[in-house]
C-alpha cells in the first residue's frame, strides 16, 4: 500500500488563484446575470476592416450564440463586411466550379450560391 504524501495533493498550488475570463466572455456572463437577451459587440482594436469585424461577430455567435444574441454595435462596418465575405464565396463558387469542369468532376446542382 502507497502513503500519499500532503504535498502532493497541496490544492493551493494546483487551483488557480483568480478566474481567468476573455474580455468577451465576461461581457457575455454580465449580460446574462442582468438577464439580458442581447450583446452589442464593438469592433476591437485588434481587428482590423469590415471583412474581420464581420468574421469575429460571425465567430462569436458561433461559440455564443446558444447563450445570448450577439449583435455587431457598428452595423454598418458589419453589413460592410458580410457584402466582402458574400463576394469572396460567390469567387471561390465560380473558381470551385471551374476547376470541376476542367477536372471532370460533377458538381452537385444543389450547391447554387443564394441570390
């Protein structure tokens, strides 16, 4: 039979002393203790053009969303940027569909991009 040693079930060490929450997702916890339904997300300083500020909040609702709404708070720079992010997937569509061509690969008709 092993004797378990105190200092190696010491929990002060293996515990940390403070939480340790992403400004986000404090930001969400807050909004759901008040009870709140919806989150305004602001364009942080790290993000840099419409296209990312529209990818951050579409990453947001994805890790967030089951908890609370997230709204972008410059709806404008978003709606901006999700025009870039429909431009770049209707690109790649027509290039994905080209290169089926050449390759002799049937594309599925269902895969139309929405109009």
């Amino acid at each position: 039979m092993l004797a378990a040693r105190d200092d190696d079930y010491d929990l002060q060490q293996s515990s940390p002393e403070q939480p340790v929450w992403s400004e986000t997702g404090l930001a969400v916890a807050e909004a759901i203790r008040k009870h709140l339904h919806t989150l305004h997300i602001g364009q942080p300083d790290y993000i840099i053009g419409a296209a990312a500020y529209a990818h951050h909040i579409d990453d947001l609702r994805q890790h967030y969303g089951h908890l609370i709404q997230i709204v972008p708070a410059d709806t404008e720079a978003a709606e901006k940027g999700k025009a870039g992010h429909k431009h770049f997937a209707e690109h790649r569509s027509r290039q994905a569909r080209h290169n089926a061509r050449i390759a002799e690969i049937p594309v599925s008709k269902g895969l139309r991009s929405r109009q």
